[in-house]
C-alpha cells in the first residue's frame, strides 16, 4: 500500500475484492466497466490463470472511503489489446532488455473507449490521478513491469495523463451516429445516391434468401441461445485462425449478470445461420462479436451493422460502435472518430523513442482521418 497524504492505493488480486455495489458506483453507464462484466471475465477463465492478463486492480481510497478504481491487469504478451506495440517489444529484445511484464489500465478484449480511472466525483479526477500514476510507477517498478499503458481512454484522461509524463497514441474506429433519423428510411435518404442503392441491394439479398432475425435480451437469453451464438463464435474465430479468447462460460454469466446484453440471432429455415453480440447503454450500442456457418451475400453487414441501425433507431439510441477496425464502414455510414491511448516506458531512453516516434505516427495519422472525411457517405456532410 502507498500512502499520499489522506489517499492510499492497493492493488488487488481480482475485482471480487470490491463489492459490486461500490465498483458499480463508480464505474459509470458503460456495461464493459461494470463490475459484473470483469468478474465475468475472471470467472469463466477468459483472464487470469495461464491466459496472460492476471488481474491487478488498483484501488485508491481517502482514508476508508473507496474513491476510485483502475481496472488493471499484468500482462505478458500483447494479444487482445487493438493497440499494437509489438514493435516496441521487439526493440526492447533486441537491445537484452524484457518488455513483458508491463501493466495496462484496459477492458480485455474490448476496444471502447472509456474512463479507465472510475471515480465517483470527477471535480477531483486529477488530484487522484495523480496518486494512482505514482502509485503504479511504484508498482511497475517493485515488480520489474517494463511499463504502463492506458487503452482506449477518453480525451479527459489523456490531457492529465500527458501532464504526468505519458505519450499519446491516436488510432481510429468508424462510428455510426443518428442525426435525427426516426427511421431506416430517413437515414438512407440522407446518403448519396450510390450509397443508398448498394445498402439497399446489400438487404435484398438477404431478405430473398430467406434470412430472418430476431434480436434478445433480458430473461429472454437462454442457455440454448448461447450454446448457438458460442458455436457461431468459434466457427468464424477458426476460419480466420484467431484467437478464442472467451470461454463457454463466459457468455452463460454475462447473460445472467451483466444489464444491457443484446443478442441477435439470424435463421435460414428455421436453422441458425449466424449471429451477433451487442451491448448497450442509455445512449450508445456496442457491437462486439458475430459468427456464421454460411456465407451469403450481404449477411455480414445485415447482421453486423443494418439490424443494429434498426435497433438505434427503434430504441432512441444515438450512437452505435461497430468495433475496431473495418474502412468499408464508411460507404455505410459510418464516420471515422479518432481513439487514443496513453504510455510511459520506464527505461528513459526507450520512452524518448517511443515519444518520436508517436509524434510522427500522429501527424500521418491526422492526415488520413482529413482524407476520409472528405469521402463521406452522405449528401450533406456537416
């Protein structure tokens, strides 16, 4: 533990060590940062054991009162983290140095951007960001870490985070955002011409072949309903020679746990054909994973992107995350929205490469986002 005046900081073995009513109070609207969801993780072996994120919450308190909550973990490789330092990795083996362990303030798996410190009274965010990055420099170095990393961060964090010595790196997803629409229709009559047409064959072909969805939640998640999704899940993660990072189990315990799970499953004759997993909040749906055992014309993006615009729009969400990566986005309507992640590497000289380095990463990066967005999809860009 790491005293700072009345503030302490502890890192914990797992989030089962917080009680979920105080994880929850500060954890905000998102399900990814609840605490249901994380122990759900831990719980069914998708993290912890031999899977290389061992979960290393860090707590911070003034005095017995639970201010605030990092949701780190110890790594030892980088898989499952959509923010690429292999390179840097690399380097570091080159010149006899580890870079594994480091520690990274993340959701595993899952690249949505969000707070990754979780306080309860945001006036003072950077009185207690600042003991928990000493703290975790502390950390890092007691438990030779070769460094800190915060994924996915909100544009808030990075400027304190940037304060205390960090470098930011700027990636980009394609977002989906509702400018009004009240329907499907709306929406395609403010794209292009071209636009419209190919979304509207994309669907047709689907329709004709007999696809029908239907979307779940609530109670209405079954055991039978997982067992076809996780089919799904691990058929399209072996065709692309991906990882499985989730278990069977993990997908039973968010469905009884987690608030705002939402499962789409698509039949072709009364038999599954594919499916996608979606999360929500008041305002925002996440998509986060789809299978199929066939391959249809259009299934993809009817099942990943069409059906969850319908969703937006049926249940007065203005926003809608498709996940990472994905340029075909944008011809459908979804705009690119920069993401940002913060590091420090605690050998100085590396730390001053890896800064250069995201300089120009950045700089090239800002280009490209200019050039999409002058290729919007829709017929009056704002």
């Amino acid at each position: 533990m790491i005293d700072s005046a009345a503030i302490s900081c502890s890192f914990l073995g797992s989030v089962a060590e917080v009680p979920q009513d105080m994880w929850n109070a500060l954890s905000g609207p998102q399900p990814f940062l609840r605490h249901e969801f994380l122990l759900a993780l831990e719980e069914s072996g998708s993290v912890g054991g031999g899977t290389g994120w061992r979960p290393e919450p860090l707590a911070v308190y003034e005095g017995a009162q639970l201010s605030a909550i990092v949701p780190l973990y110890r790594k030892s490789h980088s898989y499952g983290e959509y923010v690429f330092d292999w390179a840097w990795a690399h380097a570091y083996q080159d010149a006899g140095l580890n870079y594994y362990p480091k520690l990274v303030a993340a959701i595993p798996f899952t690249p949505i951007t969000g707070p990754r410190l979780l306080c309860r009274d945001t006036s003072d965010k950077s009185r207690l960001a600042r003991t928990a990055i000493a703290a975790l420099r502390a950390h890092a170095a007691r438990t030779h870490a070769s460094s800190v990393h915060w994924l996915f961060t909100t544009a808030d964090d990075c400027e304190i985070l940037a304060r205390e010595g960090f470098s930011q790196r700027t990636g980009f997803q394609f977002h989906w955002q509702n400018a009004g629409w009240s329907n499907f229709a709306d929406y395609l009559a403010a794209l292009s011409a071209p636009k419209r047409k190919n979304i509207r064959r994309e669907r047709r072909q689907v329709a004709c072949a007999g696809v029908r969805y239907a979307f779940y939640e609530g109670r209405d998640l079954t055991e039978a309903l997982w067992d076809a999704f996780y089919g799904l899940y691990i058929a399209t993660i072996s065709k692309y020679g991906a990882i499985p990072y989730l278990t069977r189990d993990f997908f039973s315990r968010i469905g009884a746990t987690v608030p705002g799970v939402v499962l789409l499953m698509a039949s072709q004759d009364a038999k599954v054909v594919a499916g996608a997993l979606f999360f929500r909040d008041d305002q925002t749906l996440y998509g986060r994973y789809w299978g199929a055992l066939a391959a249809l014309p259009g299934l993809h993006f009817e099942t990943c992107y069409y059906q969850a615009i319908d969703y937006c729009l049926a249940h007065g969400l203005g926003r809608f995350e498709a996940g990472a990566q994905g340029p075909h986005k944008l011809s459908r309507g979804f705009l690119p929205t920069p993401t940002y992640s913060m590091h420090w590497l605690d050998h100085p000289q590396f730390h001053r490469a890896v800064d250069q380095f995201l300089l120009r990463e950045n700089a090239g990066l800002e280009i490209t986002l200019n050039e999409l967005n002058e290729h919007t999809p829709f017929r009056n860009p704002s």
